[in-house]
C-alpha cells in the first residue's frame, strides 16, 4: 500500500483548488466592523430607537437620498413638488417596491407610516405635517401646518427610514429585534444584541437610490457587522483577516493601517466639529474684546498639525464646511490673529503683566477652561491652554466625566470650554444658541435679542429651501460676530478596509459610507 | 442544619432591600440624566419635560423608589428609557454570556489555583515554590485589558489558534477565560498555599505521621481537606466580582456581557438598566456568600456542630 507520494500531493492540491474556487464563488461575503460609537444599540426599530447603527440603513429605505454636496435626490420617492407657499408637498412614489415580508410600499404605507412616527419621541420631525392625503396609489400630499422647508433633511435621516407597518403593530416591540421588514437592499438574518448582525441580499431589489452606479440588487450577498467596542481588537482583526472593513478608525490608528500593505484607508469629509465655546454672562468674556480675543488666540492650523497629524481640516465658522449655511463673509469667519488678539486685550484693558498674565486692576487674568475626560479632549485642551496663554490668558484646565459634564454645564459656571458636536444641518445653531436652552445645549449661555429674532425667522419663518439657507446662514453669521464661541477642527470619517478583498467605488456620492457606498461595493474573487 | 438555612436565608431580606437602598440613591445622585441622551436636535424644551414625565423622573425620589422597588418585587424590572427595550429582554441576553465566562474562569483558577498551591507548599521554599509563586505574582499584576491583548497577539494573531474576538462558539471562549483565571489564579495558589503549611504544622499531622500514613497521602486527604476551607470562602465571594468584573475583557475580546451592558447603559444614565444590573450583581454576591457558607458546613464538622 504504497501510494506515489507525487500524485498524492497533486490530487489533494486538485482538491484544494477546487475548494478555493468554490469558496469564491460563494465569497461575496463580508464582515465589517461596526463604529464604536454604535455598539450596542438595542434594536433595529427606527421610529422608537435613540441610536441606530449602519446596517439599519441597508435594511431599510428612505423617501429621499443625500448627495455628498448634501443636495437631495429621489429613493422611494421618485420626485416631488412643493407648494410655493411651502404648505403642501406632493411626493410620486417609486411602483413595483416591495417590502421584505412582501407586501407593497405605496401610499398608504406612507401615511400609516407617518401614522406611527408621529406617536414616537422622534416627532418633532414631522410635526409640521398636519395631514397625509392618499392621491392614489403612487401619490401622497403631505398638507403643513406651517412650511417646513426641513422636510426633505429630516425624510432623509435614518430616523424616518420606511417601515412595514402591518407587521410592525403584529410585532410590537419584537418588531427591529426578531424581525424586522424593510425594502432596503439588505434583510436581517440575524441580530444578537452587542455581537453581530447578519444580513442577507434582498434578490428582489430594484429601487437603489440614484446616486450609487447600481440600483439593482446589491454585488455583496451576505454582510455580517460586528460589534467591537475597543480599536485595538478591530484593528487586529483587520489585520489579521478577521473582518474586511472597519466602518470607523480612530486618527490614532490610521498610521497603524497605512502601514500594512493589504490594507487601505479611505477619507469622507466628517460631521463633526470641535470648538470652544465661550460663556458670554462670566466677566471677563461678558466683554466682546475680550471673546474676540480668546477665539482669535487659537491657532487652528498648529492644532490639525499636532494634534490631528494633519488628517481632517480647519473649523472657522461652528458648521461643517459641506453646509451651504456656512457660508458666511470672509471677514466673519473666525481665524487665528494674535495681533487682533493682543490689541483687543489692551485695548479691553487687560495689560500684560510680568509672568506673562495679563492683569486689570491688580486681578490677573484667569479663567477656567473645562473639558471631558476622553484623551482626544485632554490633548486638545492643552494645546488650547498653551495657545491661551500665548495671548496672556491664563486657563485653569478642569475634566469632566463626559457623561457628567452636561451637568455641569446646566449650573453656568463655566468660562472656556473644549468640546463637539456631530450633526450636518445648519439647525444646529438653533440648537447650542437658542435662548431657551441655556446652560445646556446653550453652553455658551447665549441670549441675544438680535440673534433670537434672526433664529425665529430661520426656525419657522422659511417657506422653502432657499429661504431657510439665506435666513440660517444671516443667523449663523450674526452669531459668528458675537463670539459665543472658537471654532477649532473639522475631522473626517475614516474607514479602513482590506484592498485585497474589497474594492470599494471610486467616487462615493453620499455624505458618508452608507447604502450608497454599499451597493456599489464589491468582494474580490 | 435546616432551621439554619431558613435564618440564613431571611437574613438576606433586609441585605437585599439596603443594598436596593443604595443602588438607587447612588445612581441619582450622579450628575447627569437619561433624558439628555434621549433629545436630539432640534427638540423643544417642552419635549423635555413631556419625556421626564412621562419616565416618571419629575416625581419625588422616594416614590420614584416605591415605584421601581414594587415592580422588581413583581419580577418586573421596567424598560429601559434610552434603550427603549425591556431590561429583563436586554439582561436575559447578556447574562448567559456572562455566566459562562464568568464560570469557567471561576472554575479554572480554583483547578490551576489549588494544584499550584499544593505543588508549592509540598516542595516549600525550594525552587518550584519560587517558581510558581514568582509566576503567579507576576500573573496577577498584570492587568487584564493588558493581558488580553498579549494573548491575543501571542494565540490569536502570531499562531493564529483561537479567534481574535468575538462570541462564536467554544474557541472565543478560550483566550477570555485564561486572562480572567490567571489574575485569579494567583490569589487561590497563595491562599492554599499558606493555609497548607499552616494545616501541616497541626498536631493531627503529627498524629498521622505517627501513625504511619504515607506523607502524600496525610497532604492530600487530610491537610488539604483543612485548607481548603478558606479557599472556598475565597471563591465564594469572587463570584459576584467575577461576573461584574470582566468588563475590561468584555470590551477586549467584543463579548456581549452584563459588565459592557452595565457601562454602556451607565454613560447613558439609563437608570432601569443600570438598576438592574446592580442588582443582579449584589445578588450574585449575596448567593455566592451563601453557597460559600453552605459548602463550609458540608465541608467541615466543627462549623455544622456550632449551628445546630
């Protein structure tokens, strides 16, 4: 019994081949790695969730797309008109969408839709829709109680992803954890809280979102996210093979996978905005000199260098740069001057005093800078704090548990502060300057009477797309002039991918890697 | 015994009722609330307010507390507010995880723990005591996120023999356990390794030599019998730590867990949850401080007789 030990070794390599080539045929498989910040969210269920993660965006659909210019395109919804007095909005809906249990999408799976939303905390959203009208099957009018020229944000946002709603009353609150129905490219095959989604092709799929190549079924047949809560453990199953993309890379770690030869970073710009806001009631900053003077010591360009290793870009005004609204004259953007910076101090009447603190009336120029305990913060914090003292401002840095420190806010106390947000419309301002939410979100404590006018008008006094920009961005640049706060950095969304596996298309028109992203995704064979 | 048991048990009443106590007023005195992470922007102050309501977290502490502590006497620990799922739905899905890891990890320092002790109070003060004690000293200094990541750079990336992370059958569970066990190993060796050179200094050891037993024998079925009595009373009070406190490794190896479930829901300020997890903790404590008592009963004669 002795076997040609040649002929044995070809047969098993034969096999091994056969069974590479198998594997590839079926490999249009992949596993990415879900956002930290997304780990652990409960449920699949759009209307009731506070945090929902990627993979809801593949399992469902949305009336309207986003571009990467954040300029709306048709989804299910194949076009749409808007009244001129911005009190009705007519959508035509895309025919022949089915849902994955099959039933239809048509129009009155929108107003059930609707329906439901508007008993969810999420509301707000839709509350200016007094009434949904049925104009037959493939047409819906939506009648406003006021215009709401936000609409088509708010129909884009994860948040108002179409659910199926007769399955949804059957499931009740099962309904996004043991099942869940959609009519995105994707189905959920299954869900385990805090480990792994795993989602299947819907063959069915012919309705993808205009701005992807392929509006067919998607190239992926099986996507598996998992949840990983620490970077480090992502990174070694990135590189080891373990997983095929990480769907977001800390900026500490992407000269760790540029490094490796098989793997590749890809850059969109991002949604956040780090910036110090400035306490306008707590002398000294009750004194616009000397606001002015604090925003302009910060040097923007240093910070991206030494601190964000040059990844990402400048913040001068508080929205991200892809917002129309953020366009405000050159001369109100906020930008590093220290000789503005020193000359408004002396001329505010601080002097500069022999330690290098400038002092007024014998009292120096302290302040307190406060700031959350994750080490991005600490580090940004005390180049702010260098940068500060550059000018002669002496900042006393304080941490705050980042869970904790809202509170903290709420009490007033604050001086300088270092923090960001993430969001990608300009209502934003509203948000952290509104007179009525002062302490928190209204960190900077800012009430002014000009600003609360121009913020009424841009809130509800817009009856369409363009009014809202030109309002937002007269309320967003009055703001700037004030001083409530420093604009400091823009970062960007990275993922991480391993290049011999996936190809990922050349130009992704959305604002971020979604389901756009996604379907023209490929597994390498 | 059984009268014992019965008293030993309704002493756990008040116990559990103080620690609900303290549960509660610690976690609503931290600065911070669900609600914050519950609005998103563009929300009205009103909508606040409707939401606090409707939580039921404008209402005094001490009803909050009636409220919360009637329903968990009912089995009904409440739905999460940030959630938005059932807290029995959310810890029935991390708890299984928990008790597995928890478990072998328990099991396996008391195995590795109590061999190393014994091999290193038989061969006292020569060079595999040195060895194992310096081994398990440097063992359990090392902190856990950090051993983990060490073991999974030497198993997982370099000989590529267990998964990286994650919650996939028996071999995810490997790398876990070894790096909670080995922090506890440490502590089971010294203890048995001491209360093993103590036992053997008793006159009963002498008895027995006397009587000719072989000097394994009298080690193994007699001493070590004696000095297991504090190890148990160790590993009893560890069962409660261990299911807890596995979160860092929880996080490490992307493990779902009552520990990641705790902390997530913590940041949150997710008050049901949080409520719940603590509980299930102190629980976990106060049974494991039970059994420890009962296994010391069975274990030893003196301690049944001082019952009775």
């Amino acid at each position: 019994m002795t076997f040609p030990f040649r002929k044995t070794l070809l047969s098993a390599s034969v096999s091994l081949a056969a069974l590479f080539a198998g594997a590839a045929v079926m490999a249009q498989e992949a596993v990415f790695v879900l956002n930290t910040s997304e780990v652990g969210a409960p449920t699949y269920n759009p209307i009731k969730a506070t945090n929902l993660n990627k993979a809801t965006t593949l399992i469902f659909d949305r009336l309207v797309s986003q571009a990467a210019d954040l300029s709306y395109h048709p989804w299910l919804a194949e076009s749409w008109e808007e009244a001129p007095d911005g009190m009705a909005w007519t959508f035509h809906l895309k025919k022949g969408v089915k849902f994955h249990n099959g039933e239809p999408f048509n129009a009155n799976t929108v107003k059930e839709w609707l329906e439901l939303f508007k008993a969810s905390e999420n509301a707000y959203m839709t509350e200016a829709v007094a009434e949904v009208q049925v104009i037959d099957d493939a047409t819906v009018k939506f009648v406003m109680s006021r215009p709401e020229p936000n609409l088509l944000y708010n129909l884009s946002s994860s948040y108002m992803s179409v659910i199926e709603p007769k399955s949804y009353k059957e499931l009740g609150d099962n309904y996004g954890v043991t099942e869940v129905y959609g009519t995105g490219p994707f189905k959920l095959e299954s869900f385990a809280i805090g480990q792994e989604t795993v989602l299947t092709r819907n063959d069915d799929y012919t309705w993808g979102s205009p701005l992807s190549k392929n509006t067919g079924p998607a190239k992926i047949a099986k996507i598996t996210f998992r949840e990983i809560a620490e970077d480090s453990t992502a990174f070694l199953e990135l590189k080891t093979g373990g997983v095929d993309m990480l769907l977001g890379v800390p900026a500490d770690l992407i000269g760790e996978v540029k490094k490796e030869a098989n793997l590749a970073v890809l850059t969109m710009p991002g949604q956040d905005v780090y910036y110090m806001p400035i306490n306008v009631t707590k002398p000294p900053f009750d004194d616009i000199k000397v606001r002015e003077a604090a925003a302009k010591a910060i040097n923007q360009e240093e910070i991206l260098a030494s601190v964000f290793g040059g990844i990402g870009s400048v913040a001068d005004t508080f929205l991200i740069s892809a917002l129309p609204e953020g366009h405000v004259p050159d001369a109100d953007k906020i930008h590093y001057d220290p000789v503005r910076a020193n000359a408004l101090l002396d001329e505010a009447g601080w002097k500069m005093g022999a330690n290098g603190v400038r002092e007024k009336d014998g009292q120096p120029l302290k302040v307190s800078l406060w700031t959350q305990s994750d080490s991005i913060f600490r580090r940004l914090t005390e180049v702010v704090q260098a940068q500060l003292k550059a000018v002669g401002i002496e900042a006393e840095i304080t941490t705050f548990d980042s869970s904790m420190i809202r509170d903290q806010y709420k009490t007033g106390e604050q001086q300088l502060a270092v923090r960001s947000y993430n969001w990608d419309n300009a209502d934003i301002v509203d948000w952290f300057f509104g007179g009525d939410r002062l302490g928190y979100p209204n960190v900077s404590m800012f009430n002014d009477p000009k600003a609360e006018e121009l913020r009424a008008k841009a809130m509800t006094g817009s009856k369409n797309m363009e009014e809202r920009v030109a309002n937002f961005t007269a309320y967003h640049d009055y703001v700037l002039t004030q001083f409530p706060m420093a604009p400091i950095y823009q970062p960007v969304d990275a993922v991480a991918y391993n290049a011999d596996h996936l190809v990922l298309p050349d130009t992704i028109n959305a604002p971020g890697i979604g389901p756009v992203a996604i379907m023209d995704m490929e597994v390498k064979e | 015994m059984t009268s014992w048991l019965i008293r030993r048990i309704l002493l756990l009443v008040p116990v559990f009722l103080a620690v609900s106590v303290v549960i509660f007023l610690i976690l609503h005195f931290i600065p911070g609330d669900p609600i914050d992470n519950l609005l998103k922007v563009g929300s009205s102050p009103q909508a606040r307010a409707e939401m606090e309501a409707r939580y039921g977290l404008d209402r005094p502490l001490p009803v909050q507390y009636g409220i919360w502590l009637g329903k968990v006497l009912h089995g009904d620990l409440g739905t999460a507010i940030v959630a938005r799922r059932p807290v029995a739905d959310l810890i029935a899905q991390a708890l299984p995880h928990s008790l597995a890891l928890g478990g072998l990890a328990l099991l396996f320092s008391s195995a590795m723990g109590v061999m190393l002790g014994v091999i290193a109070a038989l061969n006292r003060d020569r060079w595999p005591d040195r060895l194992i004690m310096g081994g398990v000293l440097a063992g359990s200094t090392m902190p856990s996120f950090w051993l983990g990541l060490i073991l999974m750079l030497v198993f997982s990336v370099g000989l590529g023999w267990f998964p990286i992370s994650g919650a996939r059958g028996w071999t995810s569970l490997v790398l876990p356990v070894l790096t909670i066990g080995l922090g506890g190993t440490a502590l089971v060796a010294r203890i048995t390794r001491v209360s093993m050179i103590e036992a053997s200094a008793r006159d009963f050891v002498m008895l027995l030599h006397a009587k000719g037993l072989s000097p394994l024998r009298i080690q193994l079925a007699h001493v070590l019998r004696h000095a297991l009595i504090p190890v148990v009373t160790i590993l009893a009070l560890r069962i409660g730590w261990i299911l807890g406190g596995a979160v860092t490794v929880e996080v490490v190896f992307a493990r779902p867990g009552l520990g990641t479930l705790l902390i997530k829901s913590l940041s949150q300020h997710d008050y049901p949850v949080v409520q719940a997890c603590l509980l299930m903790l102190a629980m976990a404590v106060m049974l494991g401080t039970l059994l420890g008592d009962i296994l010391q009963a069975l274990m030893d004669p003196r301690v049944r007789a001082a019952m009775a």
